[in-house]
C-alpha cells in the first residue's frame, strides 16, 4: 500500500493537490452552509420537495379530526350558546367518543383557567363534568405551553412512564415556567403534552420537538404523551439519536428535533378526515336520547381522535413547507405527526459524513475534470454533475422511504469549484495576454484556454512549422527615405503582413527590419501548422500586391521602387525548439532549431532560384492537391551537409492563370527528363517553360533560366552514372 500511495504523489502529484483543494472547499462548504443564509436556503429546498413531490404514503386512516369550525360555532350562536363553551360539552363529546370505541382523544386546547360562570351552571360544575368524564374515559390527553425562555431540550437516560408524568408536570406545576391546565383537569386527564411548536429561524414549522426540560425534569409534546398511552408502555428511553417508546423508535437531530414528514394537503378538503364538531355533539345528544346519531358509533371505533380550533378568528395556523401563507391548523401538524411515528413514516436523514463525502467528491471531480478536460467538457461536466446531484436528492426524496440529503452544501461546493476554476482561467488568461499577447492572435489564447494548451516557462520541443519573410528592394527604398517616412512605410507593410500571419494561427516571433520571423504550431498545437503556414504565405503575398498598387496611387509620397517590391518566403516543418528565452528580466518567446535554420536558407535561396515562396519537401508533403507546387530540385543548402528537395509555391490552382498551370505542368516533365539524363529533351522543354514564366521588376532570374544557364551545362560536362541524382549547391546565402 505504502509503494502504490508513493507511486501516486510520483506520477499523478496533481490529483494530490486537487484532492487537497477539495478537501478544504468541502469543509469550507460544511461551514458556510451552516449560516443562517444558507441554512434558510437549504429549508426552501426541503419546503419545495415537501411541496412538489408526491410521497408514496398516506397518513394513518385511524386519525380523525374534529373541528371546531365556524359551522358549529354558529349551529350553538343560533341555540344562545355563545363561545367559549362549556366545558361540559367536551365531557360530553369525550364520553360519547370513548364509548363508541375511540383508542384515544386529544385535546389540541389549552384550559389554563376555570371555565366561565353561566347563568345555569357554575365552572366548578362544568369543570367538574369534564375532569369526570375524562377520569372515566382514562383516554384523553389535553395540552399545556411553556413559555418562551422555557423551550430546551435535554436527554434523560431510562425515565419511566410514571415518573416522566409525576417528575415533569408536578414540578412544573409549581414552577414559572409554564402555562398548565388547571388542577381538576390536569389530575383527571391520561396524559398531558405540550403544544408548542416553535418554527425555524424563517418562520415555517418543519420540526417539532418530542420532549422538553421543565427546570431538571423532562415533559412531552403533544403527541408524544398520546403515543405513550397508545403504546401503553411504562419505559420511554432516549438515545443520542432517537426516542423509544414501546415498539415506536422516533428520530431525532443533534437538537432533539423531530423532521416532520408532510402527506400533502391541508384543512377540511386535505388528506385527512375532518368532522365539524356540532356534528359529534349532536350525535353524542341523539344517543343519549335514544335517537339515531347524525355521525353513528362505528365511525370512531379505535380511531385516534384530535379536537382543535379551525374557525376563523380561533384558528391556530402555521406556516408549513406545504402551505407558506400560513394556512395550517396546528390540531393538523399533531395528526401529521402522530401518523409518522404510528406508521413509521420518518424522513430518513443521509448521514453528514456521506453529505461530506459526496460534497468531497464533487468538488474533486469539477477540479480535476477542468484541469484535464477541454473548456466545453469541463462545462458539460459541471452541468452533469450538478443535474446529476439534483436527480440523486430528488431519487432518495421520492422512494418508498423518504431519504433527505442536504443540497445546498454538495452544490455550493460544485460552485465554490467552479468559482476557483474560473479564477485560474482567469490568472492564465492575464498570463497568456502578458507573455503571448503581442505576438499570438487573441482568437489562439482563447483556444489555448479551451483546449488547456496554456504552456509554461521554458523550452520544448514540438512539432512544427517555421516562417521567414524578407522585402526584396527593401534597402533601396530605404536609401530614398527619411527615417520617419519609413517608419510609416515599414507599419503599414508588417501591420497588414502580421494580421494574415496571426489569422492563419500563426505566432509572431520578432521582426527584423522589414524581415518577419514567426511560426506555426506553437504555443497552441495545431496539426495543419504546415498547411496554415502555406496559406499565410499566400495570403501575405496577395496582400503585398494590393499594397503595391496602393503605394503607387499614392504617386509621390513614396519612392517608386514600392511600386515594385517582393517578398520572399522560407517555409520549413520539423522538429523545433519553442520557448521563453532571454535574460531573467526580459524574455522572448521565440523557435530555435535546425528546421528554423533551414526555413531561414529557404527564404534566402528563393533569390538564386527567382522564387517567392520556397518551401522544404516536409511542409509540401502536407499540402492538399490545391495547391500548385513546382519541384526545384535537391538542394545542398550553404552550411548543411545534405541536399534537401525543395519547391516553389505557386498558388492555389483555382486562382492561377492558365498559363501558370502549363507551366508546373511542363516543369514537371523537364524534372523526369533531368533525372533520366536526357539533358536534351529537358533543355527544349526548360525553354518552353521560360517563356511562361512570369517577369516583373526586381526578379533577378528565374527556375527556367538558372536550369537553362548554369545546371544543363554543368551536368552535361560530367560523367554520370546511372544512379546519379542531380544536386544543386548553392555557394552563397
């Protein structure tokens, strides 16, 4: 294991480095995610997969809700019965549910004071009737609250039932802490819990919490103290993660809290069972008469029954994940609860060690991929990535078990990535415009950035194409000129020649008076470099002809030798050297190299020659049928030791004249016949071909008349043998 670890940091050092920088945006993303920003933002992710996904359970059929809604508050107005009732008629409710067979009743009300004195009853009475009723029923559980300053949550190992009821409410009974029922109530009932629920910090209820301290004593929510009697356990135990309770394990947070799992929609028209509450009285009345119940018996047998407010003005509403503009009865969150732990219908949380392992990961992945991926690769990976982490959370979300994983800390990691990514591209764009820009088109940078071809200081070898050009008559135009006339002259000529360099891909070397070093396939590589490098070629010198006639419209302004300057052209392809070379404060990104020196003969011979364009057989071997190529020969350049085979670029065919066609045409034959030592037959077609060639001013000779007048002479005086293969020397630069 030791060699394999070594063997990583040997060869693949940049995974270690990416690894270390996710490591930290992981944890950087841990604890950013922790603020209250983020943390609200995290809530409306949960709040939209609450909202917008259909879960694949429905809450116990068992819970029914009976409202006290405003049909019934009017049903008793109209009967002179105004509100608050009597606490009689929960007796009497209470009775009637627990003999129909109700498993238990809930109370989601608060009886902190003694009922009203009426004209026909007194509270002690009505009290009375309703501790009685609940005492006979041995089924009800009502509500307490404690203050504000009050709501903490602590663990106590092991704590009984009957100690968790005696030790809790008896002490917070005597205490300032809490808001009780009143002593007849609180001794008669089952159970009592607390019926706070207190939002997160943006207002939505999403948890609740299942027990509370009360100074050193712990005491139920709600539906906690129902869920005990259900259970009719004597034992409730706590664990660092979860509450027991008989057979009921509930989960719970680092805090206590309980993440409740909404079904959908809530009120009368949701997923659960409402029933107004003059409907269950009436029923509860019509039995005892002995008439026949508006709602029968049968339709509370072993339901869990929940009693609470929804009229307007007594409505008890929450904001919730399901319904933000605050419209959720509170009688409605204990129900939703309470089917959570009676079916075991929990939100499974993804452990925080999996979120950060996950949210590690991404962040390596956007880094690395970036880093070894071309731009539009890397994008489409973080793309992926991301849908991909949305379509993971939603997944687990949307099984048969609700599994919620965190989104915003894996996502802000991917963007924390990105962000530094963009960053470094950003350094590498400064650096590619510091180093390269002058002599590099910006459309190549952009490239290099795309492809992360971004190159480093110092030298390498490539494979490439090198570039010299040279003005013939330059220095007789010179000598006509003041300095600052050719200037101007000397701008306007290598602005025009370095654009068409730099739009082929070109990378501009130096220029040296009117001479223009550059070359093709560095610091972006690029596999046509030849072929670009020839197209330049082209391009420049049909510009220089355009220029040529510009100069001369311009009558005086320039000598007239402008009207009839040249360019010649060395192009070679090989093996070179490219790189930042200089001082330590000044350096230059330039070409070194045997190819560049030949380029540089080519450029030099195409004067012996009366060429333009000149190029070596490893550029031309390149080179698309298009275009027109003559072969001059094997050349023994001055300096080297082997002849080399080189050409003249003509032009492309489809823009030559007719007349230059014939030529390469007939030029080629003449080679056969050289090469066959039929000097004869090749001097009569070498004058055919010198009389196509093109004349203008300033071309010192031609390929026609340098065969014609020095080559054909000299082979003819030697004795060759039939392997021999015609060289030409040339003696001078």
């Amino acid at each position: 294991m030791q060699a394999i670890i070594q063997a990583l940091f040997k060869y693949y050092p940049s995974i270690w480095y990416k690894l270390g920088a996710a490591l930290i945006l992981a944890v950087l993303s841990f604890l950013l995610a922790q603020t209250k920003v983020l943390t609200d933002l995290e809530y409306r992710t949960l709040d939209y997969r609450f909202a917008n996904t259909q879960g694949s359970t429905y809450p116990d059929s068992s819970i029914l809700l009976i409202s006290i809604d405003n049909g019934s508050l009017d049903y008793f107005a109209e009967n002179g019965i105004s509100w608050p009732w009597p606490r009689s008629f929960y007796g009497h409710m209470t009775r009637y549910l627990s003999e129909s067979g109700a498993r238990i009743i809930i109370f989601d009300m608060l009886f902190t004071h003694p009922d009203a004195d009426r004209s026909e009853t007194d509270a002690e009475e009505t009290d009375g009737a309703f501790a009685q009723a609940m005492l006979e029923s041995g089924k009800a559980i009502i509500g307490a609250e404690l203050k504000p300053d009050s709501l903490r949550f602590s663990y106590l190992e092991g704590m009984t039932h009957s100690e968790f009821r005696a030790q809790g409410w008896k002490k917070a009974l005597d205490s300032k802490d809490a808001e009780l029922p009143i002593d007849t109530l609180l001794q008669a009932a089952a159970g009592v819990g607390l019926t706070n629920i207190e939002p997160d910090g943006d207002g939505i209820v999403r948890r609740i919490s299942p027990i509370r301290s009360v100074g050193e004593d712990l005491v139920p929510c709600l539906a906690l103290a129902a869920l005990i009697e259900l259970e009719q356990t004597q034992t409730l135990s706590t664990t660092g993660d979860r509450i027991r309770v008989g057979s009921s394990d509930l989960p719970v947070d680092a805090r206590g809290d309980y993440l409740i799992n909404w079904y959908g929609a809530a009120g009368p028209e949701g997923v659960f069972r409402y029933l107004p509450f003059s409907a269950v009285i009436n029923s509860a009345s019509a039995v005892l008469m002995g008439r026949e119940p508006q709602l029968p018996a049968w339709i509370f047998k072993d339901k869990v029954i929940l009693i609470g407010a929804d009229a307007a003005g007594l409505r008890d509403l929450r904001p919730t994940p399901i319904i933000h503009e605050g419209f959720h009865p509170g009688m409605e969150i204990w129900a939703t609860v309470l089917s959570n732990w009676l079916k075991g219908d929990h939100v499974r949380q993804f452990p925080i060690y999996l979120n950060l392992l996950l949210t590690l990961l991404l962040a390596f992945l956007i880094l690395y991929g970036f880093d070894r991926l071309k731009a539009w690769q890397g994008y489409a990976l973080l793309v992926g990535l991301i849908a991909g982490t949305v379509a993971f959370v939603l997944l687990l979300w949307a099984g048969e078990q609700r599994i919620y994983v965190p989104i915003v800390m894996p996502l802000l990691a991917m963007l924390l990535s990105y962000l530094l990514v963009f960053s470094n591209e950003m350094r590498e764009r400064v650096f590619l415009h510091q180093v390269f820009g002058a002599y590099v088109a910006p459309e190549l940078m952009d490239l290099m950035i795309e492809n992360r071809q971004v190159p480093e200081l110092g030298g390498e070898e490539i494979e490439g194409t090198a570039f010299f050009s040279d003005l013939q008559g330059f220095t007789s135009l010179s000598e006509e000129m003041e300095p600052q006339g050719l200037v101007a002259f000397l701008n306007e000529y290598l602005t025009d020649m370095t654009d068409l360099l730099m739009d082929s891909g070109g990378t501009l070397d130096k220029y040296e008076g009117d001479a223009i070093l550059a070359f093709f396939g560095a610091p972006y590589r690029l596999d046509d470099h030849a072929l670009r490098a020839v197209t330049a070629a082209i391009a420049m010198q049909e510009r220089l002809g355009e220029l040529r006639e510009k100069w001369a419209a311009e009558g005086d302004r320039w000598p007239k030798v402008a009207a009839f300057l040249n360019m010649r052209i060395g192009i070679n392809s090989g093996r070179m050297l490219v790189g930042n070379v200089g001082s330590k404060g000044r350096m230059n990104f330039t070409m070194m190299g045997d190819t560049v020196n030949v380029a540089a003969r080519l450029e030099s011979a195409g004067k012996q020659y009366g060429v333009l364009t000149h190029i070596s057989a490893a550029t031309a071997i390149t080179l698309p049928e298009t275009f027109v190529l003559r072969e001059l020969g094997r050349t023994r350049l001055v300096g080297k030791k082997d002849a080399l085979q080189t050409f003249e670029v003509m032009g492309r065919r489809e823009a030559l004249p007719a007349e230059a066609i014939q030529l390469a045409e007939l030029w080629a034959t003449a080679i056969e016949a050289i090469k066959a030592q039929e000097f004869d037959q090749a001097h009569k077609i070498l004058l055919e071909c010198n009389s196509l060639e093109d004349e203008y001013p300033l071309r010192p000779t031609t390929p026609s008349r340098v065969y014609l007048e020095r080559h054909l002479p000299e082979w003819r005086k030697q004795e060759l043998d039939p392997q021999w293969v015609p060289i030409i020397e040339l003696r001078t630069k």
